[in-house]
C-alpha cells in the first residue's frame, strides 16, 4: 500500500511532540509484530488519541489504519487527509461493512487500530466494549494486541476546554497479543477488557505524581480525581445522545 501522506504527517507529529516538550514512554512495543496483519485495540479518552496510539506500532516501523467515526471523513480538509492516510470509515448504521474493510487490509499484512469502547470515556475508566475488535481478529486470523493511552485526555477530551500547553507525560502501555477464536465473541471481549482494564490501573499507578495530584479533573474518581464517575458518566453520554438526537430532528 503506498503511503505518500503518511510519512511526513510521523515526522510532523514527533516534531510537534518535540515542540510541547512531552515525554512520552512506550512500555512493550515489542508486542508489535513487525510484519503481518495485527489489530490494535485501544482505550479511548481523548480526542488525539488515534494520533498518539499509532506510536504503539511506531517501534516496529508499521503505520496504523485507525478505525474512526464516518463524519471525519465528510469534512472538506480532515476527509481528504483520513483518506489518504487509508484509515476506516465506521458507518455506525452499516457497521459491518466497516468490519469487513478492516478484515480486508489485516489479511493484507496491515495494522489497524480500533477503539473497542467506540466513544470517548468522560470517566476515562474503561466503558464496556463492543465485540467488534474480538470478531474482527477472529475472522482475519491476525493477533489483537492491547494498547492503553494515559495523559491524551489533558489535551483534548469532553467537556473541557483544549490544552496544548508544555511540558506533559504521555504514556502508552502495550499488552501481550491474544489470539481470539471468534467462538464466543462475548467472552472474548471480556477477557480483553479486564486485561485493558489491569493495564490502565497500571498505567495510572505509574503517572508522575506531580503531574496528577489529587482532585485533578482528568484523574478517575476512584484514585482520587474529579472525573465523573464511569454511572455519572453514563447519564451524561444519554443526555449527550439525546441532545443531539434532537437537533438532528429540527434540521430535518
């Protein structure tokens, strides 16, 4: 697959990186298979997450094709570029076809990332999964390999405001593959979600603490920090559901 746009956008990225002076550790690159098909599952907190989640395959010199939501794709300047980086268009009404475009460049040897919880975590805990990243690698044959971001959420998530200042710790944590069967997709992806999960306490565990004191509003409620809790946060995705589903039906 020839990749023109790809390239330059990882050496801008790293240089951007560079430029807000972050530290970012990777712990278990080597998990990354260097060649083949291999699907990445990654936990979702922010809205650079994809950005930064790529940097898990980056040590074994793969690009990653990033399963991400069909409006990105429709926008006049993010559209074109999503494509040419040969990311995946989620159609949340026709999701299947977004599942066999994954199968399709897995078999070919790719790697592709996938956000098992679908949306944005306000709680930055774990939300449940959806089984599509356990069938998905299933049917493809390929290796799922966790991934767990910590700190992207600083920069930009949900009901805060965007913060590119200096100086901040990105960490990714990446787990030993699995090699789903596809015979109970449901049992599948709860084994996946409860090894994220340890994954993702390990990973708030070891944060710098003077970047994280207590209270901290991106801090999960549990430690200590201000997040919502993963039911406050609930009741706030259905009030987001709800809002939206209601200006769709005034425009219409």
């Amino acid at each position: 697959m020839r990749d023109l746009t790809y390239p330059p956008i990882i050496v801008a990225a790293k240089l951007g990186f560079r430029l807000l002076g972050q530290r970012i550790r990777i712990d278990g690159a080597h998990h990354v298979p260097r060649t083949g098909g291999v699907l990445l599952a990654v936990n979702h907190i922010g809205y650079v997450d994809f950005v930064y989640g790529g940097l898990a395959a980056n040590p074994s010199g793969r690009k990653v094709r990033f399963m991400a939501k069909r409006e990105l794709f429709d926008h006049a300047w993010v559209g074109p570029l999503m494509r040419s980086l040969h990311h995946v268009p989620v159609d949340r009404d026709a999701g299947e076809s977004s599942l066999q475009h994954a199968g399709r460049l897995l078999q070919a040897g790719e790697a592709v990332g996938i956000f098992p919880e679908a949306t944005i975590s306000r709680s930055f805990e774990l939300k449940e999964f959806k089984t599509g990243a356990v069938r998905i690698a299933a049917e493809a044959g390929v290796p799922l390999v966790p991934v767990v971001l910590w700190g992207t959420q600083r920069m930009m998530t949900k009901d805060h405001p965007k913060d590119f200042s200096r100086g901040k710790t990105i960490t990714l944590s990446v787990g030993e593959p699995m090699l789903p069967t596809g015979e109970d997709p449901v049992a599948e992806t709860g084994a996946l979600r409860r090894t994220m999960a340890s994954m993702l306490d390990a990973a708030v565990a070891a944060y710098p603490a003077d970047e994280q004191p207590p209270g901290s509003w991106w801090l999960p409620a549990r430690f200590g920090g201000g997040a919502p809790t993963p039911e406050e946060a609930e009741r706030l995705d259905a009030e987001e559901k709800a809002a939206r589903a209601a200006r769709r039906a005034a425009r219409d």
